[in-house]
C-alpha cells in the first residue's frame, strides 16, 4: 500500500502569490506626532489608514510602533475618557517618584516611571491587512501614548 502524499510549505512563497513577482511588497513612513501635555494618547488609526492606502498592500501585517523609548502603541476603544482611566491606572502601577526616591540615578525626576508606563502597555502593535483595510474588530483603534513628552 502506498503512503498518502505528504505536503510540505517549506517551498510555499505566500508572497510570491500576492504579488506575482515572487518578493514581498513593504512600505515605510515615519509620522511626526505632537503631543499638548508631558503624558498623553492620541488615536492614529488615521494616520495609520493613510499609509496603508499610500502603499497599495491588500494583504499582509502592518507593524506600527513608535521610534523613542518612553511612548507606546497599542489597540484599545478609541474613547478619549478611556484616556484618563488609563493614566489613573498607569499612575498607580508606575508612579512619578521624586528624585531622592531613585537615590543614585540621575536621569531625571519623571522619566524612569514613562520608561515602566511605556513596559506595561507595549511597544508595539501588529495589525493583519485584509483587502486593503486594517482588520479590526468592532471599536477597536490604535492608540499612541506619550509618557515624558
């Protein structure tokens, strides 16, 4: 009796289906945010949109996240009173201590709490592109945060 075929994705070029040329297509775009406040959120869901649509990719996985070290990219209701129910709660897991509290560091007052802030919502998010969309569930936005400005 012979053994059913076996298959294998090792050879499987999934990109090379999309494209047709056999190599993946990728696109890059910094975004220049500003933020009114020391700590802050800001729904890029926009921002992200627009690049998605300037790169004509229809499927694959978007990777957002943001290029300085005490701010974090996650997904979450859009909702603005969110906002503030998120800074209770990150205050109460990484509070702003006074410099004598660090003893020994010297890297300032407030930055050591937005490096921890920034641990305790992520770094970064990963979305899958379907169709040319983002492929959210219902409500669901990204969302930057700022912890030291």
């Amino acid at each position: 009796m012979t053994p059913p075929p076996t298959r294998s994705l090792w050879g499987y070029n999934p990109a090379a289906n999309l494209t047709g040329r056999g190599h993946m297509k990728s696109y890059r775009k910094e975004l220049s945010l500003s933020v009114p406040t020391l700590r802050g959120f800001i729904n890029i869901t926009p921002n992200v949109e627009e690049c998605l649509r300037e790169s004509g990719i229809r499927e694959g996985i978007a990777l957002i996240n943001p290029m300085h070290v005490t701010s974090s990219v996650f997904i979450d209701d859009g909702e603005v009173g969110l906002y503030r129910h998120y800074e209770a709660w990150l205050e109460k897991l990484a509070p702003v201590l006074s410099v004598e509290e660090y003893s020994d560091e010297v890297i300032g007052e407030d930055i050591i709490d937005a490096h921890m802030k920034r641990h305790l919502l992520g770094r970064s998010v990963m979305m899958a592109i379907t169709e040319g969309r983002l492929d959210f569930a219902q409500w669901e936005q990204i969302i930057y945060g700022e912890f030291d400005g």
